[in-house]
C-alpha cells in the first residue's frame, strides 16, 4: 500500500470526507487496487480493509471476493460484512466458506 494511502487511514475517521480521500487515493488500475486490498488482508488490518473496501465499492471500482476467504473477519459487525458482500463481485459463496472452514470466520452470526 502506498505511503499516503496508508498515513491517511491510520490518522482518519470512518466518515465520507475520509472514504472519499481514500478512493482518490487509490491505484487508478484494477491490479493496484488489488494489490492493496491483498495488503491489507495479508497486514490483518481491519481499518484499513474496511475504508478501501468501502472506498473502493462506493466509487463503483470491481473488488474480487477472493480477499474474503482471509478478510471476511476483519470486516467486523455482520451487518457491515452484509453491505460488502452485496457489491463484491466473485465466488462469494465460496470464499465465505473458504473463510469458515479455515476458522476465520464465526459462527456465531
């Protein structure tokens, strides 16, 4: 992830003046985008996944579901995760399950 990008987030709030800056901030391309949201995932940092995600889907860019098999529980509330998996694009249904079988997701939602 990008020096400003990640500065950004970590000194911002969740508001939309902030998630508006972070997709400004974005990579422009797919696989930039991508490889931040992979980052993100990989850093198991909740703050920053939510606010590209969010940043992301909310400028209508494609995000794969492919990052939810590990980052499905670092969205946090259910109903948050709810919001995210109706404009992921992908095999959503298999990378939930990816996400409980490898015990990162709970069960008890």
């Amino acid at each position: 992830m990008q020096t400003e990008l990640r500065q950004f987030i970590e000194q911002s709030l969740f508001c939309r003046p902030a998630i508006l800056r972070v997709a400004e901030l974005l990579p422009p391309d797919e696989a930039g985008l991508d490889a931040v949201i992979a980052d993100t995932v990989r850093e198991n940092n909740p703050k920053a996944l939510f606010h590209v995600l969010v940043a992301a889907l909310g400028a209508g860019r494609r995000v794969d579901a492919k990052h939810l098999a590990t980052g499905a529980t670092l969205l946090g509330h259910p109903l948050w995760l709810g919001n995210i998996l109706m404009k992921i694009q992908g095999d959503v249904p298999e990378q939930v399950l990816a996400a409980m079988d490898n015990s990162r997701f709970t069960q008890h939602i």
